[in-house]
C-alpha cells in the first residue's frame, strides 16, 4: 500500500515536472522518466504486457522520437517562446484538461462493482484460439480486426513523415550518415549489443503467444536495435525508394489482411480462423508483421529523407 | 533454510538500496558532470549488483536466475557505454565521436 502510494505520488510528480518544464529537452526527458514509472504501475496491477508496450512504445521509443524532435526544433525555440499563448487561451486550455480529468476519475469511481469485465469469456475461449496468453489471443484472435488497422495506422504515420522530404531528395536515404569511430565505444556495443538485443526481440515475440510479450514489444527492440546499428555507422540506412524495403513494410499489413480474406472461404467471416488451425495462422501473421512493425518503427525514427538517392 | 534464504535477500538488497540511495546524493550533490557521472555507475553497477545477488536466492531454477544475471550484465554495458559517451561530450573542449 505504502509502495503503491508512493508510486501514484511519483508518477503525478514527473508528469506535473515534465509539463511544467521549460526546456523542451528536459521535458522529454521527464516524460522518457514518466513513461518507465508508468509501466511500473502496470505491472503492480498485473498487467505485464501493458508494462512492456508501455517501457519499449511508449516509454522508449517514443522518448526517442521526441528526442530527435527537440534537436530539430532546438533553433527554434528561442522563436516559439516568444509567441507564447496568451493566459485566457492556458486558462481554457487547462479548464478543458481538468474536465477531462475529472470526467474519467469519475466514470472509473463510479463503476458497478465488480466491474463490469469480459476477461471470463476471454478465458474460457482461450483453448480454441491455441494459445496460452489471453491478451495475445484478445489481439490475434478476439478483435484481429483492431491489431490490423493499428498496422496500417503504423505506415500511414510513416507515409507522413516520408512526405516531410523535399523533392530533389525523394527515394534518398533518411537522415545523416553517421560516421562513428569503427573502435569507438559506440561502435564496439553496438557490434556486442546488436546480436544480444535481436535475440531477445525475437524471444520476446515467440512468448507472446504463451506468456507476456508479443509482436509490438518484441519488434520495437529489434527496431532499437537496427537504429543502433545506424547510429553507430555499422550500416547506412537504407534509401526509402529500395523495393525490398517497401515489401518488408507492407508484408505484414498484407499477410494479415490477405489471411483475413481467406477467413470468408475456410470460416465463413473476415478475420475468422478454422479452429483446427487458428494457432498456425495466427503465427503466420506473426511473423511478418513483427518485421513490417521492426521496419516501420525504425525507419519512423530515422525521420524523412535528407540525402540524395545515389544512382 | 528458508529463513535464511530470506535473510540473505534483505541483506544484499538492503546493501543494494544504500548504493542507489549514495549515487543518488551523489548524482544531485556533486559539483562537475564527471564526478557526478562517477556517482552514477554505483547506483548502476553495485546497486543493482546487489539487488540481483538478493534476488537470486529467491529464483526457481537456472534459467531464471541467468536472466537476472543477463539483466545485470546489459546494463553494466549499456551504463559503461552510456557513461563514456557523457564523459567524452562533456569533458572541457571534448569532441563529439
């Protein structure tokens, strides 16, 4: 109980310092902070695979994310603090926060008890999808449909960012080319890190089924990982124009969708399985969207093509 | 012999919290980037050393107790490799590779 408190005062008080931050970096790194202790939090409630999404998603890759955009924006913030949003728009603008806040206190405090849950009916069809992890089977099975879109979402973000690129260099390479000291530090853990981390990515996403884990967590370490191999200059990232790299992006949202056509034939709905072999489909998704989702999530980072595409 | 087990875990995790709690003070006391970068990889190296030693004596069989100890070496190397990186950045004049 005291931990728990303790924790709830923790994570009000990062969230309250990373709002309150002037600097853009230090919020980030508020919220980077933020996101672990929240999946702290996830885990007291039992939740593990909402922790790991939280920590790897949320938390990390994220945190990344807004790293580079505070880079970025960092010329510019003398600029932005100058057009600062006058006290009556703050004012409405915390109102609004505030009533969002207290509309949801208020719908959680004011639930039946017990709560009204569909986590029975989640377990007692566990055995007809095959596996053993009911939030994968929630994910694969029960509402595919939302795991989908949620991919196709992915590559529209990365359609956006891709959009970002000035013409004369479309189809070149994201970002700068790092040039790291081949034994430099960075160089050296990333050689010792990469294989480590891509075990682990891949073990993460094979539990998932069984145990917490899953194909999101599993695939954003695999994408820390390339991201790593980048910074260190161990390899180039490739040009967007590559068509094996725009095959490996959408292979995963096409497999998904291609097997929740088939549904129609071999179970009569979209997205439904034959019993006989949910398990060995649901895998068959897997596998491809976790590398689609490891692309897309690394290349997302990366950011938009800045270098002309070599002929 | 349970008893004991839970007595060695409260010890090395005690022992481990002192470490996280000195690189702490250390970490918001001391006065340059490096020294307080020294601070830093107590917490990191021993603390969480000890903590996992504590832990270990609470595991179910070798696979898990070589996961904590995995844990541990990763982030031994990632805060060696982090903590140079710092250094180099904000040694007086340092470059940035």
């Amino acid at each position: 109980m005291a931990f728990d408190t303790g924790l709830a005062v923790l994570v009000l008080g990062v969230a309250v310092w990373t709002i309150a931050a002037r600097d853009t970096f230090a919020a980030v790194v508020g919220f980077v902070a933020y996101g672990l202790l929240l999946a702290l939090v996830w885990v007291r409630i039992a939740a593990p695979d909402v922790a790991l999404t939280e920590a790897a998603i949320g938390s990390g890759l994220t945190g990344g994310l807004l790293l580079g955009a505070s880079t970025r924006l960092r010329r510019a913030e003398t600029a932005a603090a100058g057009e600062k949003p006058g006290a009556a728009l703050r004012l409405v603008a915390a109102g609004l926060c505030v009533l969002v806040s207290a509309g949801l206190a208020a719908i959680v405090l004011l639930l039946p008890e017990p709560a009204p849950t569909l986590a029975p009916q989640a377990a007692a069809n566990l055995a007809a999808t095959g596996l053993g992890n009911p939030v994968t089977a929630v994910l694969m099975a029960y509402r595919a449909i939302d795991t989908l879109l949620e991919t196709v979402v992915l590559l529209l973000a990365l359609v956006g960012v891709w959009s970002l690129a000035p013409d004369r260099v479309w189809g070149g390479s994201p970002g700068p080319r790092h040039h790291a000291d081949r034994d430099g530090v960075l160089a050296f853990v990333a050689q010792l890190l990469v294989p480590v981390g891509i075990l682990v990515g891949i073990h993460i996403f094979w539990v998932g089924s069984d145990a917490p884990g899953g194909e999101f967590q599993g695939a954003t370490i695999l994408a820390a990982m390339w991201i790593l191999a980048m910074m260190a200059g161990l390899m180039d990232a490739p040009p967007v124009s590559r068509r094996w790299l725009r095959l490996l992006l959408i292979a995963g949202p096409a497999v998904f969708f291609a097997i929740g056509l088939a549904g129609f034939v071999m179970a009569g709905a979209f997205l439904a399985y034959p019993k006989a072999y949910a398990k060995l489909l649901i895998v068959t998704i897997e596998v491809p969207v976790t590398l689609s989702i490891a692309a897309t999530l690394a290349l997302l980072v990366a950011g938009p093509p800045e270098r002309k595409p070599q002929r | 012999m349970s008893l004991a087990l839970d007595a060695l875990t409260i010890l090395a995790v005690c022992v481990g919290a002192c470490f996280f709690l000195a690189g702490t003070v250390g970490l918001l006391r001391f006065p340059d980037s490096l020294s307080r970068l020294h601070a830093l990889t107590k917490a990191d190296n021993l603390g969480l050393g000890f903590v996992v030693l504590g832990l270990l004596f609470q595991v179910e069989g070798p696979f898990a107790a070589l996961k904590l100890i995995s844990v541990w070496l990763l982030t031994l190397l990632a805060g060696a490799t982090v903590t140079q990186l710092i250094a180099r950045a904000a040694r007086p004049g340092g470059a940035q590779e």
